[in-house]
C-alpha cells in the first residue's frame, strides 16, 4: 500500500475531497490519511495556498496522469501569436511608409502582433518627443486594418517604439 503526502503541509486540518469528488469536510491531517490507507489510495495536496488546504484522495499515478493529459490539451487549444518588427527611420519616405504599412496590415490579418520601432541613429536620438512620436504615427495613419494599441509609445534602446494588435 502507498502513502503520499506532501510533507510540506503545515496546517494540522485539511479540506478532504474523495476519490469521486465528493467533498468529505474538513479533517485532521491523520483522518485523511487515514482514510486514503483504508481505501488503498493517496493522499496528494492539490492547494496548498487556500485556508484550509486541499487534498484529495486518489491514485497519484492516474492523478498525474490526468495532469498531463489537460495540459497537452490546453497547450494543442493554444495560438501562438508572432510578433513581427517594422523598423522606420527619421527620412524614410511616404512609399517606404505605405509599403511598410501594407505589409503591416497584411500581418494583422494573420493575427500577428506587430512593434513598430523608430531607428534612430547617432545624435538623433536627442530630438523633441513630440517629433518622435508623430514620425511612428505617420506609419499608423497608413495601416488599413482595424487594430488597437497593446503597448503603447516607449522608449528602447534603438529607438521609441509602439506594439499594436488586431482588434476583435
């Protein structure tokens, strides 16, 4: 027979929850292990944050099993999402800018995440925030697609930059 507790409990009551889901209450640490010797399982502390704990009475193997079944499957539902990078700079032109925003709009359909950053170069890093932040407007006037803001106006290292996404 197989006993398992998580010796990190420090409570001395537990919340107990059977084998089926049912909720048997609240016991002493040695009930609940109790019971899980008697009925040949263990004993496995599911959460350990909330006042009392909770534990519940099961195979530990099939428990883990199940685990891992429910994460795969959460991991298979998930979309991963790509951020994709338009680099500007200050002199780049009106064509440059509506090339880049088509390719933006087309990244937006897809669903991709996109940063758009302001190269600057050298001592131009030193010119006025307002002038900054019109010129990476300039590119988000010209995108087509309906999209919002998750990041907004900051400063990096290269530049300042902004994160959009699409909208939904």
């Amino acid at each position: 027979m197989r006993e398992r507790i998580n010796n990190q409990i420090r409570a001395s009551e537990v919340r107990v929850i059977s084998n089926e889901g049912v909720n048997l209450g609240v016991l002493s640490i040695k009930e609940a292990l109790a019971q899980a010797t008697a009925l040949g399982l263990d004993l496995i502390e599911v959460s350990p944050n909330v006042n009392p704990p909770i534990v519940k009475i099961a195979d530990f193997g099939k428990y883990q099993y199940e685990q891992n079944k429910k994460l795969k499957k959460a991991k298979a539902g998930a979309k991963t999402t790509e951020t994709k990078t338009i680099q500007i700079k200050i002199g780049t032109g009106e064509n440059d800018l509506a090339l880049k925003a088509r390719r933006a709009s087309e990244w937006l359909i897809e669903g991709n995440r996109i940063k758009v950053e302001l190269f600057l170069p050298g001592r131009s890093k030193y010119m006025p925030e307002p002038f900054l932040k019109e010129r990476i407007y300039r590119v988000l006037h010209l995108i087509t697609e309906n999209y919002k803001i998750a990041e907004d106006y900051k400063k990096g290292p290269k530049g300042p930059t902004i994160t959009i996404e699409k909208e939904k």
